[in-house]
C-alpha cells in the first residue's frame, strides 16, 4: 500500500509540483488547498504523513495543526513555510511540528524530509511496539494495556478493538470497518455485538476517567480521540 500524504497548499503552482514530484516516487497524495479543508480531511482520511503550509488562506497552518493534534498526537506533520526566522520555527514545533521546511527549498530535500518522517512510522509499525493516546498506552508484542500507569487486563478481541482504535485515532470507524478488522468469522451487519464490544473496552478504558478517549459518533461509528 503506498503511503498517503496529505499536502495543505494553497499556492497551485507549488501543489502540483510537490504532488507530481511524490506521486513519481510512489506516494499517494491528496491536495488541500485552504486550511478548513486541510484540517478536515487530515482528521477524516487514512493519512500517513501531513505537509502543512504555514500562510494559508482563512486559518492558518499553524491553527490547522493545533486543530490536528488536539485529535491526533502521532501523525507525522512537516511544516513548509517562507518564514524562516527561529521565532516562526519554535512556534511550528510549539505547536506539534515533526520538521519544518523553508521555502524556496529543493525538492530532493523535501524527499529526504518525507523519507525521514515516514520511516519513522514505519518503523513504530513494524517494531509493533507502543501506540498510545494521552495516558493509554498498549504495547502489541507485550500486550499489555497500560491506562495512568494501571495495567488493565482486555480479552484478545478488545485487546485486537483498541488496537484498531489506536492506529487510526482521530478516525471515526464505522461497525463494518471495526468488524472487518478485528472479527473473523462472518459478521451479521444486522447484530449489535461491535456496540457491545466497545461497550465492554469502554468500561475498562475510560470508566472512572474524567477524560473520555473512547466517542460515540451518532450515525457513524466509534472513534478514539480526546474529546468528543
Ligand atoms: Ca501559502
């Protein structure tokens, strides 16, 4: 599958260039061109890396990044911007910045920049190890689920359902896609056993929290996210 970036930029000339440059090399992009969209899509789709142009029309990349990482903690995120003194950068890390990119820049560096951030994740995946949103913490080779340093214990298909819930935080899931990932047998769409599922890991999770990570969006599906 080939990794999906999500270009927020507003200037034509310099979307396509980036797009056209990464599409040649394999990734799969979608364009922003305002920050509303940006940040929009950045919650809604499947995205494994965020290139945020700082001056955008209407809100700014820095507003769509604090937008993003209010619901999404792990989600790589570059910043391009022709700002270049130290102050806009400390405020582009402040925010939740992964790497920050000066423009006019090459597009080769760019590359290297989105290799970089991308193999990271990779690796994270990979090694399997942690994924984590605030004070939850699960670590998929020890399976373990760690919640403000108390472990709690989940059977292997709530432990499978928040993993699913982890690695696509800040995603709102619908019952047939929790279905299609962590029940193998047939799934009767008509059955109501996701909601008693989640049912069962929300009262492990977040019963006895003031924060709620597990939401209920009406309509739609489940989410894992800091607010509702
Ligand atoms: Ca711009």
């Amino acid at each position: 599958m080939p990794t999906r970036v999500l270009l927020v930029e507003d200037e034509p000339k310099v979307s396509a260039f980036i797009r056209r440059g990464l599409e040649e090399e394999g990734y799969a992009v979608s364009v922003a061109y305002d920050g509303a969209m940006g940040a929009r899509l950045a919650l809604e789709q499947e995205v494994d890396l965020l290139i945020l142009d700082v001056i955008l029309p209407g809100q700014s990349g820095l507003d769509v990044l604090r937008a993003v990482r209010a619901q999404n903690q792990t989600l790589p995120v570059l910043l391009l911007t022709a700002l270049g003194t130290t102050q806009d950068k400390l405020l582009g890390f402040d925010g939740g910045a992964d790497d920050y990119l000066v423009k006019p820049f090459d597009f080769a560096e760019l590359l290297a920049r989105v290799r970089a951030l991308t193999r990271r994740r990779d690796r994270s995946v990979a090694k399997g190890s942690q994924l984590s949103l605030a004070d939850l913490t699960l670590d998929t080779a020890a399976k373990t689920v760690v919640r403000a340093g108390q472990p709690i214990k989940l059977t292997a298909r709530e432990f499978n359902l928040l993993e699913l819930l982890l690695r696509h935080q800040g995603r709102v899931l619908s019952r047939g896609e929790i279905a299609e990932h962590t029940w193998e047998e047939s799934f009767d769409a008509g059955s109501n056993v996701i909601d008693v599922y989640v049912n069962y890991l929300r009262n492990k999770v977040d019963k006895g929290f003031d924060q709620k990570l597990i939401h209920t969006v009406v309509g739609m599906g489940y989410v894992l996210r800091l607010s509702a």
